[in-house]
C-alpha cells in the first residue's frame, strides 16, 4: 500500500488503471475471442461448406487479430515509457533525499549503498508495476484463471483435483519464495560491497599506486566477485530445483486426467475429443503458472528495493528553511558550553568542552587526530546537534536560530577541498551563481592570485583541474 501511494503522489497510478484494462483486454481477446472465432471456422462454415459465414468470420478474425496486436504493441510502448519515467522519478527523488537528510545518514551508509539506491534499486523499483506486476499478475494469473473457468466447463471433478495439484504447488512457491528472498538480500550486500570497494579503489587511486598493493587490490576484489557470483548461481540452484520439484507434481495433471477421463469415457460420459481438449487446457496451465514463478525473483528484487527506498524517503530531513528565529545579525560571538557529544552510543567524540571566541579574535584548535576538531566545526554549523551543553552565537542557542540561517552567516573551508573539473568562475560560482566577474577578481586580487590567473591562456576561464599548482589541492574532484 505504501508503494502504491508513491506511486498515487507521482500520478501515474492512472496511466497504470489504464495500462491493466488495456492488457486485461488483450489477454481476453487472446484467450476467448480468437479461440472462439478459430472454433466456428473449423467446425461450423467450413464443413458446411457456408462461404458467406466463412468469409464474415475470417474477415472478423483477421480484424480482431489485427486489433489485438495494435493493443499489444500499445501496451509494450506504455509500459516501457512508465518504466523510464517511474525509474527518472525515483532517481531524481533519491538524489533529492540525500540532498537533504542528517548527516548521520552518511554515518551508517557506505558509498556503496548510496550508489546502490541511485542503480540497482531504483531500475529493479521502476519495472515493479509496468512490467513484473503486470505479466505476473494481469497477465499470467488472469490467463491460469480463465483456463480454470474453460476446464470447468468441461469437468468439474477433474478440473478440481488438477487444482489442488497447483494449490501445493503454490504452497511449494511459497517456501522456495522465504529462500529466495534471504538470498536476494545476501546477494544485495556483497553488491554493495563491491560497489564500495571500486568507489575506494577510484578515490584512492594514487595511495594505491604508491603502496604499491594493486596485485592486492585485484586480488580482493577478485574475490568479492567470486562471491557475488557463487551466491547468485546458489539463488539459481534453488529455483531450478524448484522447478523440478513442481513439475513433478504438476505430472500428476496428466495421469488424473488419462485414468479419470479414460473412466468416464468407458462409461460414456466423455469423449475422446474431450480429454484432449482436457489435455490441452491443462498444459496451458502449466505455462501460465510457471510464467508466474519465472518473475517471482524479479518481483521480490523490486519490491526489496522499494522498500529500501521508501525507508530511504521517509527518514527525517534536516529543518533547512527560514522560519521566524532567523539569525540576521551579524556573529560577533562564539561560545561553547560544557558541550558533549558523541557519533555512536558510548563512545564521545568531545566532552564537556567549553571555549569562546569574539569579533576579529583569530584563534586556532589544536589536537591530535580524532580529538574532535572536525566535530567542533560540525556542531558549529549544525551537521550535528549537541548531546547536552550549548553552542551560543552572540549569547543566544543556535538551537534558537534556523540551520539555513546560521550556515548564511559562517565561511567554511572542509577539510576535503572539492574541485570540479571547470573554469576557475564555474568553480566559484558554483554556490552564488550572481556573483559578478568583478567580485571574483577582487576576491582573487586579496588572496594575491590575481596576477597568476591573468597570465594563464585563458585567464579566469581557464580549467583549473589542468593547473595543479595553482592551488594547494587539486586531488579530491567532482566529475
């Protein structure tokens, strides 16, 4: 239900109504229409030898045919644009979030699983209705249902004890199902892994080269694949069993109908004709019943990952926008007040720390690694929040003033100094995108860079990823 409501946000839950008529219809025509106007052909105009009714039927069934094919050719286009659409829509949705969430997210989430919701997750969600619900469900069951309604039709006795062949069967799915679905999560994991294990790979790729551990590198995630891969061919071990152990059982379909048909055709209650139509009937059910198990896989794999994103979007959001307590006055002041604070339970990153700093006071933190420097600036700007103890700007709680409002008033250089692959303007306007040409040399005239900017080829426009020298990191990039 919470998927569907998603879906109801997006509006497209009435492009899928429309795309289940559309295929229910299709499946009709398929499976009553075309068989029906089959039948009077053959046995009714033709042996008659009636060329009037011949050819109002044929020409009746060459237009429904084509009907039916223009119907699927509709469908598969609709389905494949609601599955591009719903995929976009989710990407766009997740990248959003993570605009947005606490940093405490990017605490417990690795980069692995963060590219793993942007990927797989959201191209396995996007397929979850326009294409496995509706050629598992719309499709294949409506199919097995009407087969059910025709053998009933036919005999009722035989068509239940066929049935209760498929209930077991379904019971089977059942168990095989809880199996399949701890594997999709293992192999979810090792996924994740691996896509973690790349992303380090990348970032650290010169580290890498000077240790000179690549063969070690190659060597790990070797193995991490031939994981990923020995779990996946385990997950399609137990659906092949699976397979075995239901046809099998569905075997039996065929002795019911031989020994109970034949019976009943002793006692001239059945004919020949009929047990082969029995035959036939049962053996479409077969097809459309595994054509439900084939998508089972594909079926848990969407809605895991739905799961995950929905889990993903409906964790809390940082409260970034202006409210009433804005911080307009300039910081004149800083204080900490016996301020603690911890990332995991039980293990504090500064404890009761206390400082304070005034207008045009320089000072600086000095400590070992892991001290709390960094979380000092954090709690500052509100990355985090204080356990217990006071962060004050100007004698007043930051907790008082919104988040957006305090990181207008703060100038912060990370400890990770981001470049993107641009012009030296594109790299500074990449936050205030009004600031003018003049304001940016200004700027670079007071950190004596100017002049070196002015005697590159292409001045202030030049690529500042080409130019590693010109400022002290170049390393850490955004493509």
């Amino acid at each position: 239900m919470k998927i569907w409501s998603l879906y109801q946000k997006t509006g497209y839950h009435n492009k899928l109504k429309l795309l289940f008529c559309l295929i229910i219809s299709t499946v009709i025509m398929e499976v009553l229409t075309i068989p029906y106007l089959v039948t009077k052909i053959l046995d009714v105009y033709i042996p008659e030898k009636n060329i009037k009714g011949l050819i109002i039927f044929v020409s009746l069934y060459i237009l429904v045919f084509i009907i039916q094919g223009f119907m699927v050719l509709m469908h598969c286009d609709m389905r494949s644009i609601l599955k591009r659409l719903i995929q976009r829509d989710l990407r766009k949705n997740i990248f959003t979030k993570l605009q947005y969430v606490k940093a405490k997210f990017y605490d417990e989430n690795t980069t692995g699983k963060i590219l793993q919701f942007l990927q797989d997750d959201s191209s396995k969600a996007g397929e979850l209705f326009p294409i496995t619900i509706t050629e598992m469900f719309v499709m294949g069951l409506i199919r097995f249902s009407l087969y059910i309604v025709f053998l009933l039709f036919i005999n009722v006795k035989v068509t239940l004890m066929i049935l209760s062949l498929y209930i077991i069967g379904f019971f089977i799915t059942l168990l095989v199902n809880k199996k399949t679905v701890e594997k999709i999560y293992k192999i979810r994991k090792i996924n994740r892994d691996i896509y973690s294990f790349i992303n380090e790979g990348i970032q650290s790729f010169f580290t890498i080269k000077t240790l000179g551990i690549i063969e070690e590198r190659c060597r790990k995630l070797k193995m991490k694949l031939n994981e990923f891969t020995k779990s996946n061919i385990s997950l399609e071990k137990i659906i092949a069993i699976y397979n075995n152990i239901f046809k099998l059982v569905i075997s039996f379909s065929l002795v019911i109908i031989i020994y109970f048909g034949g019976l009943e055709v002793l006692e001239g209650v059945m004919s020949y004709a009929t047990i082969t139509l029995l035959m036939g009937y049962s053996s479409q059910l077969e097809f459309e019943f595994n054509w439900f198990v084939r998508h089972l896989t594909d079926f848990n794999e969407a809605v895991i990952s739905y799961c995950k994103i929905l889990q993903l979007l409906e964790r809390e959001d940082e409260e970034l926008l202006d409210d009433d307590e804005v911080l307009k006055e300039k910081i004149k002041k800083i204080e900490f007040r016996r301020v603690n604070f911890a990332y995991n339970e039980g293990e504090r990153a500064i404890e009761d720390f206390s400082f304070k700093v005034t207008e045009n006071q320089n000072i600086a933190l000095i400590g070992r690694t892991g001290s709390g420097k960094t979380t000092i600036t954090n709690l500052l700007n509100r990355l985090y929040d204080v356990q217990s103890g006071q962060v004050l700007f100007n004698n007043s709680d930051s907790q008082n003033y919104s988040i957006k409002s305090i990181r207008d008033k703060i100038g912060y250089v990370m400890q990770e100094v981001i470049i993107l692959p641009n012009t030296i303007i594109d790299n500074i306007r990449y936050v205030n995108e009004d600031i003018t040409v003049e304001k940016i040399e200004e700027i670079f005239k007071q950190l004596k860079l100017h002049n070196k900017i002015l005697s590159l080829t292409d001045g202030y426009n030049t690529d500042i990823y080409n130019f590693p020298d010109l400022l002290s990191s170049r390393r850490k990039t955004v493509d």
